[in-house]
C-alpha cells in the first residue's frame, strides 16, 4: 500500500475529488428536489423520478464540463510547461490525461441512463396525470392554466402520447439525438475499435459536436417546472394542496396555484470549456498551416522511414511527440510521431514504422522519389511522460519496438550535453533497455548509441550509460551465430560493445540491481510500449521502492502508442 502511494497518491486525490463533487452533486440536488416545497405538486404527478431526474442532469452538466479538457492537448502542454518548477508528481498526472477522459466519459454514460429512464418514467406519469379523471391532486394540478404559460404538466391533450413528446419537443428531441451521439461515441471508443479501425473512432468521436450542441438547447424549453416564487407566497402548498381537490372551495380558499419553469443552464457549465477547445482547434489549424519543409528523407530497415525536416519558429523538447498530415495520401487524418531528435538539433525529425493504411501510404509515397517531395503539415509539439527524464537523478528507460522513439531524442541531447559539458544536467545514470521482436530493428539507432558509447568512454564518462538490447524473437541461425562468436569484443547482431540478450528482461532482478546501486535515490522509469509490459513494470516499481522516503523510490511515467 505504502509503495503504491508513492506513485499514486496524487492521482488517487484527484479521482476522490471529482468522485466526491459527484457524489455531492448527487445527493444535494437530489435530496433538493425530493424535498423543495416548490416541487411539491411537480412530485405529486411525477413521483422521486422528478428527484433522479434532476440530481443526474446536475452531474451530467459536471462531467461535460470536464470531459474536453483532458484532450486540449495545447493547454496540456501549457500547464506542463509552467509546472516545471512544480513537483514531478503534479505533472505526471497530465499524462493520465486519456484516462481521466475515458473515466468521465463512462460516468455521463451512466448519468445518461439514470436520466433518461427517469424522464421516461416522467413522460408516462405526465400522460398518467393529464388523462386521469379521478379528481386526485396530480390530475387536478394537471389541467391548470393550459391556456396560459402557467401549466405544470407538458403534457396538454388526451390525444398526446409520450412517444409523441420525446420526438416532437426540443427536450426530447435533444435528449434522444445526444444519447445517441454518445452512445456511439463510447461504443466506438473500445480498445478493439481504436486498434484495428481507428478511422471509425476518429471520425465518429467527433459527434461530440452534436453532443454540445444538443445539450445546451436540451433545457431551453423548460418542460418541467415548480411553483413560482410569486405563487409560493400567495399559495403555499402546505396551506392550499388540500383545497386544490375541493371543488367547492378551490377557486376561495386559495389564489390559483402557479407553475414555471427551471431556467436552462447546461451552457453555464459548458461555455468556458467548449470556447476553450474552439480556441484549441483553431491554433491547431493555424499551427499546422505554417510550411513544413523536408529536408531529408531516409529509409531504413524493417519499413521504417526517417523524415527530418524544419519549420520556422518550432521548439521542441525531448521526448515530445508531433500530429503529422500528409494531405497526398488523406487531408482529414493526422497522425502522432514521436520526434527523434534532440533539442539541440537544427531540424526535428520522426521514424515512422509501417503500422496501417496511412503508414504504408505515405512510406510509399515518400519512396516514389518523385520530383516533388510530398507535403507534409506538423501540429505540435506536444509534451509527454518522457520529458521529465532528466528532473530524475537516475532514469530507467524501456522502449519496445518503434517504442524507442522518444529514448533516441533523449539519448541524442544526452550526446549534445556532454559534447557542451552541461554542468546544470542533474541525471547521473542512465539505464536503457530496447526490446525488440526482429535484428532489423536494431539497424534504427544502432549509429546513435555507438557514437554515445565512444563519446561517453573519451569523456571518461563510461558508466554514465548502461544500455541492454533484447532481441524477443529469433531464429536458430541467429542464435548459433552469437554462440559461436560469443567471445568477440562486439555484438554480432548490432555490431555495439554491449552484447544482445536473448529473451525477455527479468525485471525483478533488474530492479534490485538498479535498488541496490542507487540506495538513495529517486529513479525515473521510463516506458514506451504496451500495457502488458507497462503491468508488469509497474509492479516491480511498487515492490522495489522502499517505503523510507529517504531511500530508493521508483516512479513510473507511461507513453503509449
Ligand atoms: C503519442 C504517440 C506517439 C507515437 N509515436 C510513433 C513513432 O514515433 N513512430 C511510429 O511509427 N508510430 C508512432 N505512434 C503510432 C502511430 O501514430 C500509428 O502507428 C499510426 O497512427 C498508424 O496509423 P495507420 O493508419 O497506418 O494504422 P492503423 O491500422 O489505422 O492503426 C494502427 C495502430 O495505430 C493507432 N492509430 C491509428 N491512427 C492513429 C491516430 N491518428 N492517433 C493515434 N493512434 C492511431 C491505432 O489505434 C492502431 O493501434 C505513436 C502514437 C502515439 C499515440
């Protein structure tokens, strides 16, 4: 428990919060709506359901406010950026940003279902009340004022349905169009759906227009309503309900009871964060209108294509990852690259392995050499987990596959900070460990880390970086040939001083190697791969870091592809 604190304490005060205003939200305006005298013939014909109704509009409200703000990936950035002084846990936790996302999106599924089953339970009471002629206080309050503006129920004619209300009024109408939206919106949104047809993802995410827009006209309308505050006063229900009933009496005994309804406010809730994501949306476009040239385009083993290029006024840091579009293979599709250089560079550059449809295409399409280069437009950068490497005294970093992007951009600036001598560089060990499934891979940085491991050996700096290269999958032709030259000075493999490890890292011992060299210290582990690996990391930081803050603790900082 104690481990798991370390890396989650902040996260975990995060959700109590939000899950506390929502439980909060609940309960006031729940227990306000079953309990408001104002309500009290509104109850009369709808029952608790006005209650359920209310208390789940409120937490909608809550969450559509919050759920664009997780995917303003500028004012991510933004906030990553002025938070550098602050600690490495506050910005750590902007790299949950999806997480917390897909959490609030899942509670206004569940707040859509309590709501639209209480109306639909309204909309048949509404229909029980106006057509019952019992003389019972809901049909009576019913019937009131349905030639003025006054009228309690929405419901007006015997003839009217509730199939009839939920298709033809704006509440209905909006109700059924934005339940629709979001129930596509999530269903679309499943790991299987975004792995294998990201498109229909993509696109069917963007109903959350229609979403917005519906939910801020869905209470214009103001179907459902309570007594006036004018009305109160002259005919409180405690006095007058019963005289309502008393046909005899009810036009002397009390002034006529009066209804109106309860002013719209989704768009207060929503305004700030909506006119938020507009702004964000159209700096993204302005952004990626600026020219992007390329100016260098290298093809290397296992379908990988490097493309460096430059943009006037782009600043980059490393570990941050771009949105590329390349308008000849699509003009609507942007895709996230990592960049691959270092800040110190005068040009940014990405790998991109070939993964899908767009990938190929615009492998394809940059390998055609045709006279022109391919255009190609660049929103970002933006920050991620890895660009904290270097707050950490020492850093584990794990990349799986193409996962070693953003390693390469930290590597490379590492290179340039001990080429200029960097006195401020606070990092005092480096353990990289690279994964992967095939020996072409390796081909990608092999250049980068055999210049690293020269440049660290002249600068006498040789332990500075530990790095471990395992090759997951392999043939026996492989294998028999690192066995046969097992005692060569260099790797058979990759050709590096460092030799290539069959198999996958045991992390437990790794771990306690990393525990036991650095007793006192805070270590940053790094991942860029998948969840599976990302489970069983961290795990291991949860069991390695001591529950002493003085000794050795383990923070786990995750990017996924
Ligand atoms: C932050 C980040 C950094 C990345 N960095 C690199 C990198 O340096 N090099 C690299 O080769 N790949 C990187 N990727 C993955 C790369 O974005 C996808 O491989 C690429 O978008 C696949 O597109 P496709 O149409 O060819 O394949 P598809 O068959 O459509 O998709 C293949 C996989 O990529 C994901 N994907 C597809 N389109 C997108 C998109 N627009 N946004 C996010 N994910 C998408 C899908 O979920 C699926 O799992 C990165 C992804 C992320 C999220």
């Amino acid at each position: 428990m104690g481990n798991w604190l370390v890396n989650h304490w902040f996260s975990a005060a995060v959700i109590a919060a939000w899950l506390g205003i929502n439980i909060f939200l609940f309960t006031y305006y729940f227990l306000f709506f079953d309990r408001d005298e104002r309500y009290f013939y509104t109850r009369e014909i709808l029952g608790s359901a006005l209650a359920w109704a209310r208390a789940s509009a409120k937490c909608l409200n809550f969450n559509s406010m919050l759920i664009l703000l997780p995917v303003c990936r500028n004012l991510l950035s933004f906030l990553r950026g002025t938070c550098s002084c602050c600690r490495r846990t506050l910005r750590k936790q902007l790299d949950h940003n999806l997480t917390f996302h897909k959490l609030v999106a899942y509670t206004l599924a569940l707040f859509t279902a309590v709501h639209t089953i209480a109306h639909l339970f309204n909309l048949e009471r509404y229909n029980r009340s106006q057509q019952a002629t019992d003389g019972s206080l809901a049909a009576v309050v019913s019937k009131l004022h349905l030639q003025s503006n006054k009228w309690l129920n929405p419901i007006h004619s015997n003839r009217t349905t509730p199939e009839y209300m939920a298709f033809t009024t704006i509440p209905g109408l909006t109700g059924v169009i934005i339940t629709l939206a979001l129930i596509l919106m999530v269903t679309s949104s499943t790991e299987f759906i975004r792995r294998n047809y990201f498109e229909v993802f993509w696109y069917t995410h963007h109903l959350f227009i229609i979403y917005f827009a519906g939910l801020v006209i869905h209470g214009i309308a103001g179907l459902v309503r309570g007594q006036t505050e004018e009305s109160m006063e002259e005919a409180h229900p405690r006095h007058c309900a019963q005289y309502l009933t008393d046909k005899d009496c009810r036009h002397r005994c009390c002034k006529e009871t009066e209804f109106g309804s309860i002013p719209a406010e989704s768009w207060k809730w929503v305004l700030a964060p909506v006119l938020l994501y507009i702004f964000e949306r159209i700096l993204r476009v302005w952004r990626a209108r600026q020219k992007v040239v390329v100016t260098k385009v290298i093809m290397h083993p296992s379908r990988v294509l490097e493309l460096q290029m430059q943009k006037k006024g782009f600043h980059m840091e490393v570990g941050q990852y771009i949105f590329v579009n390349c308008p000849t293979v699509s003009l609507l599709e942007w895709h996230p690259f990592t960049l691959t250089s270092a800040p110190e560079e005068d040009y940014f550059s990405i790998h991109i392995r070939a993964a899908g449809d767009w990938t190929e295409s615009v492998i394809d399409t940059f390998q055609q050499q045709k006279p022109e280069m391919p255009r190609i437009e660049v929103d970002g950068p933006f920050g991620t987990a890895s660009e904290d490497v270097f707050q950490y005294e020492v850093a584990m970093l794990v990349g799986a596959g193409i996962g070693v992007t953003p390693f390469a951009s930290i590597l490379k600036s590492i290179w340039y900070k001990f080429q200029h001598a960097d006195q401020a560089l606070k990092t005092k060990k480096i353990y990289f460990y690279w994964l992967c499934r095939d020996t072409g891979a390796f081909a990608w940085f092999n250049d980068l880390l055999a210049s690293l491991e020269q440049k660290m050996a002249e600068s006498g700096k040789a332990d500075f970086l530990t790095y471990r290269l395992f090759l997951t999958g392999w043939d026996t032709s492989i294998a028999n040939n690192a066995a046969l030259n097992f005692d060569t000075a260099t790797d058979t493999v990759t050709g590096l001083r460092h030799k290539t490890i069959f198999g996958r890292p045991m992390w437990n011992t790794e771990f306690s190697a990393v525990a036991t060299a650095h007793p006192r210290s805070v270590v940053g582990v790094f991942l860029c791969g998948p969840e599976a690996l990302a489970k069983s990391l961290q795990k291991s930081c949860h069991q390695h870091s001591s529950l002493d803050p003085r000794k050795v603790q383990f923070y786990f900082n995750k990017e996924n592809f």
